[in-house]
C-alpha cells in the first residue's frame, strides 16, 4: 500500500493535477483540482475516479484514509510504485 498526501480544489472547473507542493513542515503533497462540488461526498469520488484513472488502478484499489472532510487527504493506493506515480505526475520537486 503506497500512501500519497493530496490537496484537493473542488470546484476547479475540470479534473486535474496541478503538480506538487510542500506544506509548512516540508511534507510533499499532490494538488489536485476537480469540477465536483463538495457535497455529498462528490468532489471525493471524483477525486478517487481521477486518481484511479490516472494510475490505471481500480476505483476500489483507491481509498482516502484520512482528510475526508479537509483539504488536505491522505490517500491509499494498493501496488503503486514511485516510478509509476511519477510517470502519472511527474517527479516531486528535488530536496
């Protein structure tokens, strides 16, 4: 299970990932935008669609772990290598 921090904008006009960010402390996020409202659970389903997609993984192969409610999620991927993720967003910002 390869574990991957994201910052999600719902209502950003479409699905996408925006690139990489650090947070205060130096933690490596993904940024992420989707066109889902956050209602209902909407923009974290479509967070998980993008995220499955992009890695060519099944929707169930993808869980938010924690975050549900906040911005910042941390997410769960089963079998994902870092090459993969990198190919998907590219590399994360050296250092």
């Amino acid at each position: 299970m390869a574990r991957l921090a994201v910052r999600l904008t719902p209502r950003g006009g479409r699905e996408a990932a925006q690139g990489w960010g650090l947070d205060e402390a130096g933690r490596l996020y993904l940024k992420v935008r989707v066109a889902a409202a956050p209602v209902d659970g909407a923009a974290n389903a479509a967070l998980i669609s993008f995220l499955a997609s992009a890695l060519k993984r099944s929707r169930g192969a993808v869980r938010i772990v924690s975050g549900e409610t906040a911005r910042l999620k941390m997410i769960e991927i089963e079998d994902l290598t870092d090459d993969e993720l990198h190919r998907a967003f590219g590399p994360p910002p050296a250092g």
